[in-house]
C-alpha cells in the first residue's frame, strides 16, 4: 500500500528526513514514533501530498504521490494534529459539506454521512454545533471525515493527544475496528496506545530510520533485567557503568538497597552476569529479574544518547 524509497526533505540547511525508506501493506496498522523533530510530521506532510520531497519516492498503491497527487488523494483520508474544524457549523452539515468537496455521488453523500458519522459514534450529536463538543468528540468527527470517501489508507497524526483515558480508549477501539477493511498509519509519541493498536511500527529519530517491523519481534530485541544490591548509589552506579550491559537507571530504595534497571542488555540473558559480578563485591542481591520488553524499552533504548533531538 505505501513504498518509500530514500526519501529526503532539506529546509534550507536542516535536513528533516534522510534517505527514509520503509513500508506497509495492505490492510496494516502502523505506529509511526520518534521523538518530537524526528520527522513524522513531515513524511505523513509528503505522503498526504501537501508537501514535495526533496529527493526520493513515495506510492500510494502504486500511485506516485508527485506525479499522480490527485489519484493518491482519491486513496487517502488523513486527519492531521489540531485539525481545524469550524465551530460554527453543526457536525451533519460540516460532514455533508465535506462529502461535496470529496465528489461523493449526491444521491449517495447523505447516506455515507450517516454512515460514518453511526461508525464514529457521534450520530447523537449530529445537530449540535461543533464548538460545543468535547474534544474526544471533535476527534471522532475528524475520523469520520477522514472516513467518507472510504479510502483505502487512513493517515491519523496524534489522533489521542489531549484526549481523557475513556475518550483515548474509544478513539482506539474505532481504529482496531479499521485494521483490515483499511490501511491505518498512526503517528504518536504515546506509546502504550501504539503498543495497543498497531501490528507494525516504523521509528524514525532525527530524520533517520531507526527501525521498522513487527511489533513483537522488535520488542523482543529490547531485554530489560532489574537487579536490587545493598550498596550506595554511587556505587551502583560505578558497577552499572562496568558492566556495559546497555541503558542503566538507578534508585535508591528503603533498606539501603539501590534498584538498577539495565535496559537493552548486549547479551540474550545478563542475570547471569549481574549475579556473579554483585557476588564478586560482597553485595547482597534482593531481587534479580528478567522484565517482560515493551514498547518503551525498545523506543528509549534506540533513541536515548543520540545526539539532537528535543
């Protein structure tokens, strides 16, 4: 569904992505993550056609999104960060004026109105003037817009920010119920959602990809091993150094126990190593655990000691 081939964007003398190249096929959702200036912003900005690239390619179903930019649109429904949606117009009105900007067959707009907006949930506030929704709400009317044309790509940028835990939770179910009928693109800094929703996850940092697969077997990549030592903290903090074993966070806890967390371990299991090494300085050990990896380990093991970014 989406080929990108070394795809590159310069402001100026800014680079914004740098030689990018990933995929997603059919019927996927995919989180698209890295920090804030990694450059998502600006690849879903060219993928949605609102911005040329510098060098590289990019399809939509085969569709260059250059040269063919109307037959990518016709494929694609986007909701972008902050989208600006009239508060003075009711949310049936505002989606029937979108249907006639899409091309939607006037004998089919109104029912295709109808139709997204029950998929969305907001049928019951189809009345209401959108300035006097909530935000979850407006969210939902963003997606049904995105949803008219029914497109076969769904592009969402930051489609939970700012959302509460039971507005979040219903954006989310209204994605999982896309996977399959449509291609999900996600673009997020809130992980745990990403981990929730999508198959796939390309993580971008500074302009580069960083990574791109399936979400377990990426996670799978970033061990996390804790170990609890009676010692200072600047001791543990020496000995984690030593160690080598990837990121490491310590804190001090009650008993005068210090709590290490080694994130990204260089070996499949560093248990081993840790035990022997504390045993070696005399330290007793209270707790030696292998972490189940998250989503989390896997984006701070990547990204943390890079240089730049915000």
């Amino acid at each position: 569904m989406i080929e990108v081939q070394h795809l590159t964007k310069r402001f100026g003398q800014h680079v914004a992505l740098d030689g990018v190249s990933f995929s997603v096929g059919p019927g996927e959702v995919v989180g698209f993550l890295g920090p804030n200036g990694a450059g998502k912003s600006t690849t879903m900005r060219i993928l949605t056609t609102f911005m040329a690239a510098t060098s590289g390619t990019a399809r939509v179903d085969g569709d260059c999104v250059f040269e063919q930019p109307d037959r990518v649109r016709k494929r694609i429904g986007y909701m972008p960060e902050n989208n600006p949606l009239p508060p003075d117009l009711r949310v049936a009105d505002y989606l029937g004026f979108r249907a006639e900007l899409k091309r939607l067959a006037n004998g089919k707009a109104a029912e295709r109105v109808g139709e997204v907006m029950e998929q969305c949930g907001i049928a019951d506030v189809a009345k209401r003037f959108i300035g006097q929704l909530s935000r979850g709400y407006r969210q939902r009317v963003g997606m049904a817009d995105a949803l008219l044309a029914k497109p076969e790509l769904i592009v969402l940028d930051e489609p939970t920010a700012g959302l509460d835990p039971n507005q979040v939770r219903s954006v989310r179910n209204l994605i999982r119920d896309l996977a399959g009928r449509h291609t999900v693109l996600i673009s997020s800094h809130i992980l745990s959602e990403i981990e929730m929703t999508c198959d796939r996850v390309v993580i971008l940092h500074e302009g580069r990809l960083l990574a791109s697969g399936a979400l377990d077997e990426l996670m799978a990549k970033a061990n996390a091993v804790v170990a609890e030592v009676k010692t200072t903290l600047a001791n543990a903090r020496e000995w984690a150094a030593e160690l080598a074993l990837g990121q490491a966070e310590c804190a001090e806890q009650p008993g005068g126990y210090v709590r290490c967390r080694f994130a990204n371990t260089t070996t499949d299991d560093a248990r081993e190593t840790i035990f022997a090494s504390a045993n070696a300085r005399g330290w007793p050990l209270r707790e030696l655990s292998r972490l189940a990896p998250s989503l989390e380990d896997l984006f701070v093991s990547l990204t943390r000691g890079r240089e730049g970014g915000e």
